[in-house]
C-alpha cells in the first residue's frame, strides 16, 4: 500500500519537481501494465483462433494472472494453454478446417449489354463511344 502524500512545499522547487517525477512514474507504470495486458490479449486471440476457437468469448474464462509476457513479446506457454483449455472446454472449439466447403460460381466473361435492352439514353451514349473509336 502506498503511503499519502503531501502536497509539496510551494517554496521549494525540488520538492514540486519530485512530486511531478513521482506522479510521471505512476502515469508511465499504468501505461506499461495496459499495454502488456492488450499484447496478451492479442496473442492469445492469435493463439485461439489457430487452436480453432470458434467463439473468441471464450477468453474471458482464462485466469490471465499468470500469463505473463516473454522479453520478445510473446506470451509464455500461450500454446500449452489453449491445448489445456481445448481440453477442458471442448465445446468452444471446432474442427479445424483449412479449407471451404463451398465452390465458388463458375468464371462467366461479362456480358455485354444488347441495343434492345438498353434505354435511348444508354444507346446513343454507347453509338457515340463505338463511333469514337473508330
């Protein structure tokens, strides 16, 4: 537990300059922990998505207390933890697939758009392109 601290003396400079140093420090503290924590949740949702996670709500279960981070940024036995969780919880998880099941439409060359089809505004917009080229 931190202690309280007083204001600083308005007389002596250093003592405003420590206060401000101190409370910089805190700030700094802060963002360092937030940042770790969003790099965490990053690489475990990599990691989830490649163990075939299908719902990724299913993160908010893990006890992220342990998980620390690596000196590259990598999150230490991310892998081991989602192989305990697929164990544990097989049920947010699907069967991995690397492919589709579906086929996409057959290639078609557009069509072009017949005089009959077209309105006197396209027609003559069109005749007057054909007769451009030429």
């Amino acid at each position: 537990m931190t202690e309280p601290q007083l204001p600083p003396d308005p007389a002596d400079p250093l003592a405003e300059l420590r206060a401000r140093a101190d409370a910089l420090e805190r700030q700094l503290a802060a963002s360092h922990a937030d940042t770790d924590a969003r790099v965490i949740r990053a690489e475990l949702k990599a990691e989830a998505i490649r163990a075939g996670m299908v719902d990724l709500d299913g993160l908010k279960l893990l006890d992220l207390a342990a998980v620390k981070l690596s000196p590259t940024g990598e999150v230490d036995g991310a892998g081991a933890l989602m192989a305990r969780m697929k164990r544990d919880k097989p049920w947010l998880f699907g069967g991995v697939s690397s492919s589709s099941s579906s086929t996409p439409p057959p290639a078609q060359a557009p069509r072009k758009k017949l005089a009959k089809d077209m309105t006197d505004a396209e027609y003559r917009s069109a005749r007057a392109d054909l007769i451009k080229r030429r």
